[in-house]
C-alpha cells in the first residue's frame, strides 16, 4: 500500500513534468519540467529501495546517481541557455529555428 | 505490522507528503512569475525529501533537501535574469501545443499508474536496525567505487563544459571572432547570421500562448 502511494505519486511527477517539459517556450521552465521528471524518478527509487529491495545499498546509489544527473542536467542547461541568449538574444524556444532552414 | 514503514501514520504522513509532492508540482506550471515557480518545485523536492526521511533513508533525503535549496536559489537567480515578469504581476502562461502536452503527460501518469496498479512488487522493507548510512558508505567506496568515481569526474566534465559553454571569451579573444558560417551554395552569402550582428530571428514573448 505505501509503496502504491509512493509510485503513483513518482508517476503523477513524471507526468507533471513531461507536460511541462513539452509545453513551456521558455527555456528555464523547460527545464524545471525536466528537473520534476527527475524528482519523480529520485521518489521512486527511494520508494522501491525502502519498502521492496530490503535495503541493498544499490537502491541508495541508484539514488546518489539520480541526483548527480540532476546537477549534470542543471549546469549544462544553464550554460546552453547562457551560450544561446549571448548569440541570439533568445530565451524561448521558438526563437531557435535555424537548424530548420 | 509493527515495523515503521507500515504503520498506519507513517502511511498517512507519506500520503500527504505526496500529495503535497505532487500539488507543488503541479503548481511548478501555473503560478504567475518564475520565481514562485521555482520555489514551487523546491517545495516538491523538499516533499521528496521528507518521504525519503520517513523511509528510511536518511541520508539521501537530508542530501536532497540540501541540494535542492541551493539549486532552486541559483534557478531563481536564472529565472530573474532572463524573465521578463519576476513579480507575477501579469498572467503568465507561454506554452505551445499544449493539447498534445497535456495528452503525453496524461498518457505517462495512465500507462505508469496502470503498470503500478496492475503489478504486484515484493514487500521487503529495510530492516529497522539496518545502518543503512553505513551500508551507503560501504558501497560507494566499495563494489561500487568504480560508478562513484566515474559520477565524479562526470560532474568535473559537466563543470568544465558549462564553462566553455557560458564564457563570453575563448582563449585568444571573443571566441566567435572572425568565424564566419558557410553559404547555402559555393560562394553564396553566410547562412544565417554573421556574428557581430545583434539580435535574433526574433525575440517574442507570447503573453497569453496559444491554448
């Protein structure tokens, strides 16, 4: 039963999060929908090491991962919005076209 | 039922966590500026903090809520530096396809929830006197020193791509100095901007989006 709760609140997360990441046109919100999806994912992992791995220190690391993955995912985003608004003066998505032509 | 994880409170306290998790989530994309926005996903990742405590694991909740306090504090720095509406005094909702967004968010939390209801994982919770702290020390600096190591020099490339990536200048001058792109056709005109010129292909900011 908790481990029901935990997953289909991971699963609600990783819905939530996919949503945004598909619908926001400015970068920075993308990017808190791509960094929900992840915490649906920590709430999973921590959810499935506590209550059904009997406490393999795996499911910790899995974890330790996740987050490391977070901030990979945070640095090199920043620094690509960083890199694309000194080009272009853009911050939505819409702006970046070029490749289309 | 006596052990921690199963008991009717720590199941309604968790409820609620979630909840609580998943609300702020929500919130991520409907308040007004992005400023509340970001705090609304430290919120959600301080839930996730909180259940990770209340399950047993210690140490990786407590490490959440720590990193994700500093991380949305720079996320919000990012957020007054590049929005045009830090107060939230106007509505804010900038999206596109929206309809197809809402649909594979949907699609995800139905396929997820109905694999979820449908499966029946094995109930084996941590024991209560496993020193699970210790157990993740162990581990990292054990069997699974290797994937440890490898996340570290990761984080070490990710710090050095985000400078490369975020500095105004390379190493002999502005680093896109002199550079010009290639033409469409041999000899043609540079595909398209040169660099010096200002501004984009247009810097629009849809108030209002279009769903």
């Amino acid at each position: 039963m908790t481990l029901t709760i935990v997953l289909l609140g991971a699963a609600a997360l990783i819905g939530l999060g996919l949503y945004g990441a598909l619908s926001q046109q400015s970068f920075v919100m993308l990017m808190m929908g791509l960094e929900l999806m992840l915490n649906g994912a920590l709430l999973a992992t921590i959810g499935f090491w506590a209550l059904a791995l009997g406490g393999m220190p795996e499911g910790q690391l899995l974890a330790i991962i996740v987050m490391a993955v977070m901030a990979v995912e945070m640095a090199i985003g920043f620094a690509l919005i960083v890199a694309v608004y000194r080009k272009r003066q853009a911050d939505m998505t819409e702006s970046l076209g070029t490749l289309k032509h | 039922m006596t052990d921690p994880v199963t008991d009717p409170v720590t199941d309604l306290v968790l409820l609620l966590l979630t909840a609580f998790a998943v609300w702020t989530g929500w919130r991520v994309f409907r308040v007004d500026s992005m400023v509340r926005a970001s705090f609304s996903l430290m919120l959600s990742f301080m839930a996730v903090g909180a259940i990770g405590l209340l399950l047993s694991a210690p140490y990786i909740g407590i490490a959440t809520v720590f990193m994700m306090a500093v991380e949305m504090m720079v996320m919000a720095i990012f957020m007054v530096m590049f929005m045009m509406n830090p107060a939230g005094l106007n509505p804010m909702m900038m999206v596109h396809q929206h309809g197809v967004s809402i649909a594979a968010g949907l699609a995800a939390f139905l396929g997820l929830g109905t694999a979820i209801l449908l499966s029946a994982p094995p109930s084996d919770p941590v024991p209560p006197q496993a020193r699970v702290v210790a157990q993740l020390g162990h581990e990292l600096l054990g069997p699974s020193m290797l994937i440890f190591e490898t996340a570290g020099v990761t984080l070490l490339a990710t710090m050095v791509g985000a400078v490369i990536l975020s500095s105004r200048q390379g190493r002999h001058g502005a680093a896109d100095e002199g550079s010009r792109p290639p033409g469409l056709t041999a000899g043609g005109a540079p595909a398209g901007r040169t660099p010096g010129e200002e501004g984009g292909p247009g810097h629009h900011h849809h108030h209002g989006g279009h769903g």
